[in-house]
C-alpha cells in the first residue's frame, strides 16, 4: 500500500547551492589552474596532518571502501606526475596516447608498480612496500613544483593544452573527499574546516516543496568549450514525459517515519539514545537535525522508502533537468538516481581509459554534491557513480511522484 510522503519542511539550517552549478575551474585559465592546483594542494597536506594526528600508524582495515593511507597520497602525486610531468604530450590533451614510449620515467624508483591504480589490484595496496610518510610527501611536493613549471610552460589556453592539468586537479579534490569519507567511517576526528569542500550558499527558505518539470525533450551530456569527463560525452536527446520532483533531497523528518514504520535497519552513523536519535559525524555523536538530509543510504535503502513513500528515484536525465530550475535545492548528500552507469551515444574513451570505461552497467549514476566536495569538482554536468550497495559515501536521495 503506498503511502504520501511526509511534507518537507520549508527551511533548513543548512546552506544550499540553487540551481544549476557549473563548474569555473573547467574553462580556468593557466593562472587560475595553477592556483587551484595549490589551494587543492594545501587541503590534501591539511587532511594528512588531520590524518596522522588521528591515526598515527596510518593503519586501515582492507576493506572494499578503503585505501592505505600512504597509498592515496603516493598515487595522487603519480596520477599528477604521469599526466602532466612524465606525459611528452601532455599538451595534446585528448589526442594524448595513454602510454607507452611518450611517457618519461619518474622522479620516485618503482613508482608505477606501486601506485598505478590500472595496475595495482586494490586488495594488495596494503602489502606494497609504501615509502614513508616523510618520503610520500617530498614526492608529492616535487612532483607538484614541476607539474606547475610545465603549465606555466603551456604553448596555449586551448582546452586541449590544458586538459591534463584540470584533469588532475579535479582527481586530487576527489581523493580528498575520499579522505573524509574514509574517516567518517573509521570514525576519526578530523577538523571540520577540512571535511566541507565547496563554498555553500542561499541560506534562505526552500520555496517550494516540489518542481513540476514540463515534457520536453531535454539535451544530456556536456556540450560547448571546456574540461569533460569522457563519460559526460556525447551530448543526446532524451524524452521526458512532464515529472514532479522535490525540490530538496530527503530529510531525516521524512525517512524516520519509514524506518518506525517498517522496522527497516538503520543506516551507518545513526542511533536512538534516551528517546531522541543522534548521527554521528567524524568520531563525534551529535543531535539529529531533522531538516538535515538523509546520508550514508544505499541505493537499496533510498528505493526502499521511495516504494514504502509510493514514490520513485528519479533517473538521470530527470535529475539532471530538473536541477536546472532556480528552485531546485542542492543538499549536502549526493544523490541516488534510478540509472545505471552507462555510456552515453558515442562515448568515446579518453586517455585516462580506466576513468568510466571498466565501471559500466555494475554501478549506479549520483548526482549533485556532498558537503565534502571540493569546489573544483562540483558541476551540474559531473555523473558520480558507485555500487549501489556502498553506504559509507555521503549519499542521500529526492524522489518523484509516481
């Protein structure tokens, strides 16, 4: 039996992104990318030392949503290397071959068989022989001076010239999400000036508790000047039939009563203590706010309540459509789509060939952004995907009406 879905409260304490966000750091200059690269770059040293003074062996459990330590930070300094230092066509962007002889060798002995994420199967990361904390970041300090001497070196502005660059720069600020997640879930207290990634903004009340979207056919995929995923590309039209979608993603006050009702089990970081319910955030308990979205749900849990709530996920192009309207609220959860993690028409693969291409049709597209998300990242276009069944990710869920 279906059920209506508790209304949405009209405001939350949370900031919001509105609208469509795009991305400047796509179409950034050499100046402004060799800036970014930096203030990415002071994030990253942050998170280490948050790390190191949380856990001072560094030492994580094998575990299907973790990485050592030493070996994100090792391989964020190889990725930057291997792209836009060893890389002799780096400025070819695209037409850049993958490998082979273009590539020079590296500053650090054995680089490649330690941190080439192509290469190295996860589960033996944590039998590599790591360099030292000490070593791993005179690696990434030296490979991060020479990265921005060939930038400034750049023959052009073109997108093709500097493609690498925003590539890497938008590969470390993913890696430092992944730091933030990887402590939420160890349950690690990190500074929370580290944890939030992106400027956030409009303060004020949502204005609608939901977006009535008209039929229409409706241009998915980058198109236009500028960085893109291959996995964006191409552009195509999709037929939407006319939706209503919430305007903001899900609330705790929405999805607690679906978990009182059906005795469905709690998500990670979540309890009931003396009568009230608490989350925990990077080793800390804290009140529950109720007007905060849901977080830490798999795509399982967020169909779960979309059925019990006689609702459904919205698929990416909906998503997507919808979250150009000026009122369409960007949480602080990524979001769950009912798609799964496809090529568009004419995809075709980029050089960095492991990026989309291994991950097809076993993962699930979110969209949007988490608190987490660095600024850099953050793109109405960017298609994040998972597993459906990972729950340590910020990942939260909208829906829309049947």
């Amino acid at each position: 039996m279906s059920r209506s879905p508790p209304a949405p409260p009209q405001q939350t304490r949370a900031h919001r992104l509105n609208g469509p966000v795009t991305n400047p750091w796509r179409t950034a200059n050499a100046e402004t990318l060799a800036k970014a690269l930096s203030e990415t770059r002071h994030r990253t040293l942050g998170l280490i030392q948050a790390w190191q003074a949380a856990l001072p062996d560094l030492s994580v459990p094998p575990l299907p949503g973790m990485n050592p330590p030493l070996w994100e930070w090792g391989h964020i300094a190889w990725f930057q290397e291997w792209w836009t230092v060893r890389n002799r066509q780096r400025c070819e962007g695209t037409r850049s071959a993958s490998s082979g002889d273009g590539f020079g060798p590296s500053l650090m002995p054995r680089a490649d068989a330690l941190y080439n994420s192509s290469e190295v199967a996860h589960d033996r990361r944590w039998s590599l022989p790591l360099p030292d904390l000490q070593h791993t970041q005179g690696y990434l300090a030296d490979v991060l001076a020479q990265s921005l001497a060939h930038l400034r070196g750049a023959p052009n502005a073109s997108d093709e010239a500097l493609y690498f660059w925003r590539l890497v720069l938008q590969h470390e600020a993913m890696h430092n999400e992944a730091a933030v997640y990887m402590a939420q879930g160890l349950g690690l207290a990190l500074p929370e000036a580290l944890c939030v990634g992106h400027a956030q903004a409009g303060t004020g009340p949502v204005s609608a508790s939901a977006l009535h979207i008209p039929a229409q056919v409706w241009t998915l995929g980058h198109s236009g000047p500028g960085f893109f995923f291959d996995n964006e590309c191409q552009a195509h039209p999709v037929q939407l039939s006319a939706f209503e979608i919430d305007a903001a993603a899900v609330t705790w006050a929405q999805y607690l009563p679906f978990l009182q009702a059906t005795g469905y089990p709690l998500p990670p970081h979540v309890r009931g203590a003396q009568g009230d319910w608490q989350v925990r955030r990077l080793g800390q308990w804290q009140a529950m706010d109720l007007n905060a979205p849901v977080v830490h749900v798999s795509a399982a849990d967020a169909q779960a309540w979309c059925t019990w709530a006689g609702r459904r996920l919205p698929t990416e192009a909906e998503w997507a459509c919808a979250a150009h309207s000026p009122d369409f609220a960007w949480g602080q959860v990524w979001e769950w789509t009912a798609s799964d993690f496809a090529p568009y028409p004419g995809f075709v693969v980029h050089p960095y060939r492991d990026y989309s291409e291994p991950w097809w049709h076993d993962h699930r597209v979110l969209r949007g952004a988490c608190a987490a998300t660095s600024a850099q990242v953050v793109d109405v276009r960017y298609r994040n995907f998972f597993v459906p069944e990972r729950r340590d990710i910020f990942a939260g869920f909208r829906s829309v009406k049947m």
